[in-house]
C-alpha cells in the first residue's frame, strides 16, 4: 500500500487532470490523502465530488490556518500510515506507471 500525500491550495484549474492522472496508474494499491490550506475558489468541492465518487481519497480537515505548502505536506506526513509515500503537487500529471516504477525502486 502506497499513501499518495497531494497538498492543494486554489488549484481548481489543475486538480481534476492531476487526480484523473492518479486514478489512472497502473499500480492500484494506493490511497490519495489530500489537505487544502485554505483554498478560496472552487477546489474544495470538486475534492468532495472525487472523494464521494472513489473510495480511496480521503480529504484531512483540520480547519488549521493557511500556512503554506511545506507545512500542507507535514500535515499530510501525520496522517500517512502506508509503508511508501509519495508527494504530489496540484498541478502535476502523472504519467500512468508513476506509482509502479517509483515502488520498484524505493523496494
């Protein structure tokens, strides 16, 4: 099992084509956690619409201030429980064996 760690803030225009990106890979054995750190456009729900539509994202809520990125990610880092994580940013794209090259070689 591999946690996905995806930090978002405003990233409406990228976060659907990055996590369509994930849904996609060949390695099927992951979950997405994602936190926001306070988006004010529309990222949020189309979070929700992908966490009630897939069962393995999972949305942090923790209503903590904006603090920026690098503090999103520590946040994140306390919630992953899987043997491997990866990092990911909202505006990446995947391409679809990622995961399962990265695994190779972090085994």
């Amino acid at each position: 099992m591999i946690d996905i760690l995806l930090a978002t803030y405003n990233g409406e225009k990228y976060i659907r084509t990055q996590l369509d990106s994930i849904l996609g890979q060949t390695e099927k054995d992951f979950r997405i956690l994602v936190r926001d750190d306070g988006s004010t456009d529309h990222t949020v729900e189309i979070l929700r619409e992908y966490e009630n539509k897939y069962g393995n994202i999972q949305i942090i809520e923790d209503y903590k201030p904006s603090r920026g990125a690098a503090a999103n990610f520590f946040e994140l880092m306390k919630h992953a429980a899987a043997e491997y994580v990866m990092f990911c940013d909202q505006d990446d794209c995947w391409l679809p064996n990622k995961i399962e090259v990265s695994l190779r070689a972090m085994k």
